[in-house]
C-alpha cells in the first residue's frame, strides 16, 4: 500500500493521539481499571504533543483547546473501533466537516510540497480533526480499513496502523508486546513439555 509521505505524518500523529488516552493503557498494578493516567491531561502535556509531532501554527493553549483535542481523539477511537466501512465513513465525513477544511498546498519547517486540509488560523483541535481525519479518509476510501487496530496482546490496547504487506500484524510493537507473548508462550510449552 503505497502511503504519501504527509498522509503517513497523519497517521502517525492519529496512533500517537490515540494512545494517550487512558483507556488505551494497562492498568497498573493494583490500580481500578477506571484510573488510568491520560497522557493528555493538562496544557503542558498538549504542547509537548504539539512539539513531539511539529504541530505548525500553535499558538497559546488553554483548557478548552485541551478538552478540544480530547474530543477529537475520542472521535478518531469510534473510527478505529468500527469494522463497517459505511459508518466510518460516516464519521470521518462528520470530524472533517465540523473542523472547516479548506484544503491549501503548503511548504514549510523543511517538507515539501504537501496538502493542508485545515485553515490557517485553525485552532489545534481542527488541524488534527481536519489533516488527520483525511489521512483515515484515505486508509477508508482505499478499502483498507482493516488496518486500522488495536494491538492484540491481553493487556494493551494501542492503537497502530498495520502497514503490513500481508495485513498480518497482531501487536502495536513486535519488540514488547509481540515478543513478550512469544516467549511466555515459549515458556508454557517449556513447561508443559518438562511436566
């Protein structure tokens, strides 16, 4: 699936959203499940957002921007969590077109020539709910939208965008949580073999 480089940016920028919220974090040990920290909980933590992905344009952030963002995110959840093409659609269309795109080419911070669905003066809520709902646009009107998923291992719930060739990605890192399934499945095979 041959992804264009800002549209790649977007979706990255959608999985990393996505996985600040709490929801998407195991719980600690001995912590309610209702009590998990959101990675975006205040101010601070959405300009390091901001930073982490050269969000451009950000000016001063308050609370409601804060609680914008959150919004969006929830919204890009509901697209993840859907398997009928219909309905996400339906909810890309709705995200996109709440945010005011006004698509404009732009060249700026050292990137090409590439597309901006948001208007200048958006606010940090509408850049991300208008360039990152059109990325998934692309991932629906591909007909891909299996590759939109949440990783696999018991105890996590990132969200990540599998850009497997054959589709066949289980888990959100083969590193940590795919590896650590394998050896403990290793190991209870181990086991079994022993006892």
């Amino acid at each position: 699936m041959l992804i264009p480089h800002d549209t790649r940016i977007a979706l990255d920028t959608v999985v990393d959203l996505l996985n600040t919220a709490p929801e998407s974090e195991p719980p600690a040990s001995g912590q309610p499940e209702g009590e998990r920290s959101d990675g975006l909980a205040g101010t601070e933590a959405l300009y390091d957002f901001a930073r982490r992905h050269r969000i451009s344009g950000v000016g001063e952030l308050h609370e409601k921007d804060l609680r914008a963002v959150q919004d969006v995110r929830t919204h890009f959840a509901e697209i993840f969590a859907t398997d009928d093409t219909r309905t996400a659609a339906a909810l890309v269309n709705a995200l996109v077109a709440a945010a005011g795109t006004t698509p404009q080419l732009s060249d700026h911070d050292g990137y090409d020539w590439h597309v901006h669905y948001f208007a200048p003066d958006a606010s940090i809520a509408d850049h991300l709910a208008a360039d990152c709902g059109m990325a998934l646009a692309f991932i629906v009107v591909a007909g891909e939208l299996e590759r939109l998923r949440r990783c696999e291992a018991p105890d996590c719930r990132h969200a990540f965008v599998d850009l497997s060739r054959n589709r066949s990605r289980r888990y959100c890192s083969s590193r940590t949580c795919g590896n650590r399934l394998h050896v403990a499945a290793y190991r209870a095979r181990r086991k079994e073999a022993a006892g």
